[in-house]
C-alpha cells in the first residue's frame, strides 16, 4: 500500500527557522512551486510529505498577522474561520487588531494561533494560490504543516 503524499519546496529565510516566522500558523512551511520557495530565500529543499487529513484554507483572505507585523492596515471578513481563529488568538494574547505589534508580542499571537487552529482538527493551513492577488510578486501559495515531524517524508536540498 503506498502513503498518498505531496511534494513541494521550502527555502532557509535568510538564517532563519525552516518553521517561518510563524503568521499562518507555527509549523513547516512548504512553497506549491520553487519559484515561490526562491522568492523567500536561496537554499532550496524539496519536500515529500502526508497529505494532510484537514486543512484550513486561506483563499483570497489577507495574511492578518503578517499584514500586521508589517504596520499594514487590515481588511477582512469576519465570517470565515481563518478571521475568527485569528481574533481568537489576538483576544487570548491581549491584544487587539488595530494595536500595532512589535516581534515578541507576534510570537505569542502565532503561538496563540496554532493552538487554536490544532484545536479545530486542522493538521495543515493553506495558503491559497489566490494570496497573488494580495501579495504581487508571490508566484504561488504554500501550506503550512502543523505536525511536521510527522508529515515530512523526505527533505533533500536542491
């Protein structure tokens, strides 16, 4: 019986954790193409993992916390529960939207995030192939792997 999996790519952030910064979620984060791996950073990994069970899909929503963590204003719908699990998860570091942040207090909200979003059943966050109409620049969307160390099938440098 073979494992249904994914592949995709990652890039080393400058120095930084493989796991990003954390906005959509703490866990790996893994480009749908190279090219968008290439527009984080230069080493590129290729990544088989899982499939994932349950996904949270982030489709033509703004990316609040990293919108956030850049002084951006932020527009969004209520309604959906990517919205809703970030308000949660600002409520819960006591904070609000309109405060601006600065890195320690987006540390705890992204923490405050996963929780969050794990608690709702959901292994992975995918960032939709529409965030190129928020973002120019993004070839394409990535997903984010709650459970790394137990999704990632292989993880070779190109």
């Amino acid at each position: 019986m073979s494992i249904p999996y994914m592949a995709g790519y990652r890039a080393l952030l400058n120095g930084l954790s493989p796991y990003g910064i954390g906005t959509e979620g703490n866990g790996l984060y893994v480009a749908h193409t190279k090219k968008c791996a290439e527009f984080f950073g230069s080493e590129i990994y290729r990544i088989e993992y899982m499939k994932p069970e349950r996904i949270l899909e982030v489709d033509n929503e703004p990316l609040i916390l990293a919108a956030a963590s850049n002084g951006d204003r932020i527009f969004f719908d209520a309604e959906t529960e990517w919205s809703e699990v970030n308000i949660i998860a600002y409520k819960k570091a006591g904070r609000i939207l309109s405060d601006p942040l600065d890195r320690g207090k987006v540390k705890d909200i992204c923490k405050f995030l996963t929780e969050e979003i794990k608690k709702r059943g959901y292994d992975c966050v995918r960032v939709c192939d529409s965030i190129i109409n928020l973002l120019p620049g993004l070839p394409s969307g990535w997903d984010v792997l709650l459970y790394p160390e137990e999704m990632v099938l292989t993880n070779t440098m190109i």
